[in-house]
C-alpha cells in the first residue's frame, strides 16, 4: 500500500523530456513508481495538471527566519521544496557573543533584516557552525534546508574588531579560517560564500567584513574545501574591478578549492555605480569558453528585471531620508498618510533633499532613478511611457510631485518600482539571453531577507507565467527546459542528487499545478514577523498543491500544517577536530 498516488497527472519530469501523462505513486517519503501506481492511503487527482518536480532556490537568506519560523515563506509559496541559505558571506554562525551586535548590524545592512526583528527572533543557543547546524536539526520546516558557512562571520570569529574593520588577515588567521570552512563541510554544510559587492553594507554605511579580503583569504575559504572534499563556494563579484579579473579569480578558486563555484550574475549593473557596463557579456564569453578542468563555475541568475519596491509601508521611500520625515516614520500608517496630506507638510517634504552617511541608502531614494506604479497583478516589464518621471512631465508637474501622490495611493499601500539589471533598454530579452545558457542557475530569489524592499521569491511562478504559457511562440521557454531549469539543474549545482527529477528512488519532493489558472497577485505587506516586525508576501493562484517527503504541505495556496521539511546535511559528517576550544584570534 502506497501512502500517496498522484492520478493522471501531464508528468514534467526535470529531465528536461518531453511531459506524458501517468501516476507517480509515494511510500515512506521517496517515489516508488512513475507511470502507474497501485493502491494508497491519499490520493490526489492531478487530471488537467502537470506535475513537476520540487522546485529548489540555491541563493536565500533564511539564516535567522529558520530559527524562529517553520514556514519558509514566500519561498515555500511558490512551489519551492528546498532552499539554500548563508548566502552572500553573511549570516549568524560560527559566533561568539561578543560579536552578535556586529552580525546583526551587518545583516540589517546588506539584507534588510530590521535588527529589532533579529534581536527578538534569534535564540543564539550557538557559538561554533556545527552547534549552529545542530540546532536547526531539531526544527521542522515546510521546506528541506541547506546552509553554506558564511565568510563575514568566519572572519570575525577569527579576527574580532579587526575583521570587522577590514584589516587584513594574517597567514595564521587565514589558515584558522580555512580549518572553520572544513569544519563545517564536514558536519553538514552545503559549502562557503563570499561578498565583495561594493553595495553589501552596514546601515551606518560601513563595508561588509569580507567585501575586500585580499585573494590570500579568499583561497584560505577555497583550501577548506579542498582539504574536506566536497561543498561549493559562492561569491558575489566586485563591480569594482573588470570581469575578466573577477572570473580569473574565481578561475583560482575553483583551482585551489577543486570544488564548484557560483556567482551573481545580472545584465547591465546598477546605475550611476562602479562597474562595466557590459560586464555580464564577458563573464558570458569566460563562461562558455574558459571553463577550469574538474569543477565548473556557474552563474545565478534571475529571470526578470532586478528591481527594489519602494512604499511608505516599506524600508525606503523617495521621502524617506528627508529630515521632516523623520518625526512620521514610526507613526502607524493611517495617520502618517493623513499627515503627509496636510499641505504644509507635503510641501516641507517636496522642498528638502534626502540626508544620510549612507551612500547606497542615498541611491536607493534618489529621484533619478526609474519609478513605475507595481500594480496588482505585478507588472515586471512596463513600457517608458509608464515611467513616473515621463507621466509627470506630459502633465506639466514635477517628479517628486507625482511620485509624492503615487505613495498615498490605495492609501498608503501602494508599491513603486524600480527596475534596473536585466532590464536593457525596456526590455527583458538580457534576462532571455541568461535563462537560456547552459551555464547558468536560476536562483537569486533573495527570500528570507529584504523583507522591505525586495519580494524576488515568487520567481518560479513568473518564469512559469511570462516565459512558458504566455510568451510568444519562439520568444519563451518550452515547460519541460523551464522546470528542468527549476528544479534539476540548481539541485546539480549543489551536489543534491536526490532530488530535482521525478524518478524512482528520488524524494518525493512535487508540485502539483494548474497551469492556466496560474497567476501571481501583487505584493502586501503583513507585519507578522518576530516583534511585530514587517515583511512583503506574494501570493500566486493555480498551485494545487506541493508536497515534500511525500507529505502535502500546501493545498491551493493554503498551508496544511505538515513540517516534513529538515535540514539537509551534504554528504558524510565524520567529526573534524574542533574548532572552537580557547580562543584563536591573533
């Protein structure tokens, strides 16, 4: 007797094959037939529906959301059955707790995570990385979880205030670091991450521990590896720097490490910021061309415009650094929008320019970037015309009037947008030319983080809709390449071969999904998270169902209250020698 059989489904098996119709039948959390499938205690009838693999985001931020929630949402919304976090060299382990208040201030800073919600949210029943991975084997997700060891965190482990302050490491202190990374390899992480992304700052302004770690480090982080065999390092590359010299170090990585390296990789880089601009053409070139022998590098990429959401219920607003905005930014929001319509202080608002240290924060609300009303349903791909700035003109106003009108729209829950990468002259034929090469991974859906700027973990429901059933016929992906690219390839990319194809043997990790009806709502603010803390979500119609280890998690939409979901540990966990006895730094 099975315990679950999916009946008549149109099965899109990751393999990238051509979809056929069939059962797929389930016993004790694996799939034990595909084509026909005998008696079950559940079954679900799948007619008129295909049934795709668990979709898996290898690029998150749910380091500190995993330790307060069971639900992984938004991710765990759209069909995504296993995530990776740690990403991006920031996270919360290995750390001792003299350095906590230099990890949350760094993660509120590059991955918008209010520190109120951390302080409240975060148990910090851990200092070394392994008692890190323990405590999350004792929760239970909605999801499967991996988690690579973060770089900023390893530094200041190493190195206290002086790796916080970017001074640079000593050959002793960089082979401590090498040793942490093959720690935690060797009990269960997924591999090791880095930044050196000029924008990954505190919210005071101060670069990220690892953003300029000389090369030395960095093949410290890659010997680790080495010296344990397995795992796979991410990196975000410097914009500071030409792409033929960032893909020849992570060329020397990958040499040093013999392990697989993936990095961000966006069409056309932020305006008026350091950087080529056809940056992502060359590592395009390197990529087909210029591949290390052993290990591929691979690129993440995201499959529409790279973009932040500005609100007056969200982290940044064109007004939001004005200085008599200051005095309505923590007013609840009916009465911050009644203020904000008084016209004394509308025009105090219009007549001052944003104030701050930090300089991203001032880009971030600068009145030259594009602005686009979001809508419900989401429009990721408006036309010039559309664009607050040009509506503004032809109706003989400024800018920042119009955009002021805009926010107290829908009464103060309206969402601008901005889009900037993959989003070449208007359109997203970049985003095309990167969905289509072999050598890169979907992923960059950033959940867990930029809970007020950024609602990127609806991707696979966009890349299902804009790409496959609505595009025009030669201009989008065909079902199959698009959840192959969903599902099999990012779960390669991460050494997880039990999973990302419906076979046999492999996790019973599905999708169940309507296609027609599939349809991605707007997002909305709910304040919902660890000390009433605010966060975006984006609901999506026409997912019948996901389920993970053979159990329903969602039905249409709606979780079911089951937690299958575990943390992963990558391959063996034999003991390394401890690497948190005494002290170590220099």
């Amino acid at each position: 007797m099975l315990d679950l059989a999916i009946r008549g489904a149109l099965i899109v098996d990751g393999t990238g094959g051509e979809p056929y119709s069939g059962d797929v039948g389930i016993a004790s959390g694996r799939i034990a037939s595909v084509g026909r499938a005998g008696p079950a205690r559940e079954e679900i009838d799948a007619r008129g529906r295909i049934l795709t693999p668990g979709f898996i985001d290898i690029h998150t931020h749910f380091d500190g959301q995993a330790t307060w929630e069971n639900r992984l949402a938004p991710s765990s919304e759209h069909g995504v059955t296993t995530v990776v976090t740690g990403n991006c060299g920031v996270g919360f382990a290995p750390c001792r707790p003299d350095d906590r208040d230099a990890l949350l201030a760094l993660m509120e800073g590059v991955e918008d995570v209010p520190d109120v919600v951390m302080a409240a949210g975060l148990p910090w029943t851990w200092t070394s990385f392994p008692e890190f991975l323990d405590f999350l084997d004792q929760r239970q997700f909605d999801v499967d979880v991996a988690v690579q060891i973060p770089h900023s965190p390893i530094r200041v482990f190493v190195m206290g205030q002086r790796g916080v302050d970017r001074a640079p490491a000593t050959p002793g202190e960089i082979e401590r670091m090498a040793a942490l990374v093959e720690e935690a390899i060797g009990a269960g992480a997924i591999g090791v991450s880095t930044s050196r992304f000029l924008l990954h700052r505190t919210k005071a302004g101060k670069l990220s521990p690892s953003v300029d770690a000389a090369e030395q480090e960095l093949l410290g982080l890659a010997e680790g590896l080495r010296r344990a065999g397995d795992g796979v390092f991410q990196l975000i590359a410097a914009v500071d720097s030409t792409a033929a010299d960032e893909y020849a170090l992570m060329r020397r990585l990958v040499e040093k490490s013999g392990r697989p390296l993936s990095f961000t990789l966006v069409a056309e880089q932020l305006p008026n910021y350091p950087g080529e601009k056809d940056a992502w053409r060359v590592f395009r070139h390197r990529l087909a061309t210029d591949q290390p022998a052993g290990a591929p590098i691979r690129g993440q990429i995201f499959p529409r415009p790279i973009g932040t959401l500005l609100g007056l219920d969200l982290s940044y607003h064109p007004f939001s650094l004005n200085p008599s905005y200051a005095p309505l930014r923590d007013l609840p929001l009916p009465e911050r929008v009644t203020r904000m319509r008084d016209p004394t202080i509308r025009a105090r608002l219009l007549a001052e320019t944003p104030q701050s240290d930090n300089l991203p924060a001032l880009r971030m609300v600068s009145l030259d970037r594009e602005h686009y009303r979001l809508g419900d349903p989401p429009r990721y791909d408006p036309t010039p015309d559309e664009e607050i700035g040009r509506l503004a003109a032809r109706a003989g106003r400024s800018k920042a009037d119009l955009l002021y009108d805009c926010l107290l729209e829908d009464d103060g829950k309206a969402i601008l947008y901005c889009p900037s990468g993959n989003f070449i002259g208007h359109r997203l034929d970049a985003a095309g030319e990167l969905l289509r090469d072999s050598n890169t991974i979907v992923a960059l859906g950033d959940a867990g983080a930029h809970y007020g700027m950024i609602c990127d973990a609806s991707y696979p429901t966009f890349l299902l809709t804009y790409w496959v059933r609505d595009a025009a016929p030669g201009a989008g992906l065909t079902l199959p390449d698009a959840v192959r690219k969903l599902s099999a390839i990012p779960a390669d990319a991460v050494g997880l071969s039990d999973r990302g194809t419906i076979a046999v043997g492999k996790k019973a990790d599905l999708n169940i999904i309507d296609l027609e009806r599939l349809r991605l709502h707007g997002p909305a603010v709910f304040h919902d998270l660890p000390a009433g803390g605010r966060r975006l979500r984006q609901r999506a119609d026409g997912i019948a169902a996901t389920i993970v280890s053979g159990e329903v998690t969602y039905r249409d939409g709606l979780p079911t209250g089951r937690l299958p979901g575990r943390l992963v540990r990558r391959g063996r966990t034999a003991a390394f020698a401890s690497c948190t006895n005494g002290d170590s730094r220099s």
